[in-house]
C-alpha cells in the first residue's frame, strides 16, 4: 500500500532501526519505546489489522508467532518474560492500520500496558 507507513519501511523508503528480517516479517526499534526493550514486528505483506489476517499466506500466519519468539530470544529477553501485543481498530488505539506486534521487555512492565 503506497500511503501506509510500514510499507515504506518494507521498501527502504522510510529508514527504521531494524533488527531482523526473513520469512516474510520485519522486525524494528519502535521510536517512541515504551520499555527498555520495545521492538516492532509486522508482516511484509500488507494487511490492515489482526481481523486481517487471512491476507496472508499460510506459511506466514503459521510463522509469525515462531518469528516473534525468536526475535524475543535475540534480544535477550527469554529469562527475564516479555509481553507481545497487538491493537486493533481505533478504539484499541491502533495508529498505523498495518499489522504490526508490540514485543517489550527489559524491565518490569506496567500492568497498564
């Protein structure tokens, strides 16, 4: 999608701190971290939000959590626990309408989050 924020951080048209990449995933710095460890994981593939999901292939829904738990373990994160969230829709708070996964850690966390 040509508007979407997170397609152009796909494409290299927007630069991100990225961490990993591979089986169709992204996963970067989020610039407004919310713990002292607050990566950000989306599809490649453009979809909307979670109710979206069907919009990706099979292989990448079924890869996504592996992806995510990785990502986790790389960044140090597996000892001490981690929360992965995700909004979606606007009353969730969701501010860029592509699929994207909270994984935070780090540090104790707020019961807020």
């Amino acid at each position: 999608m040509s508007d979407c924020l997170f397609c152009k951080i796909v494409t290299g048209d927007i630069p991100a701190d990225i961490v990993k990449r591979g089986d169709g995933f992204l996963a970067f710095r989020d610039i407004n971290p919310k713990a002292p460890v607050h990566l950000l994981v989306i599809p490649e593939t453009h979809v909307s939000g979670l109710a979206d999901v069907a919009g990706l292939s099979e292989a990448e829904r079924a890869t996504m959590p592996v992806f995510i738990a990785d990502l986790a373990s790389e960044a140090g994160l597996d000892d001490s626990g981690y929360r992965v969230t995700t909004n979606h829709g606007p009353d969730a708070l969701q501010s860029v309408f592509h699929l994207h996964w909270h994984v935070m850690g780090g540090g104790p966390l707020s019961e807020s989050m």
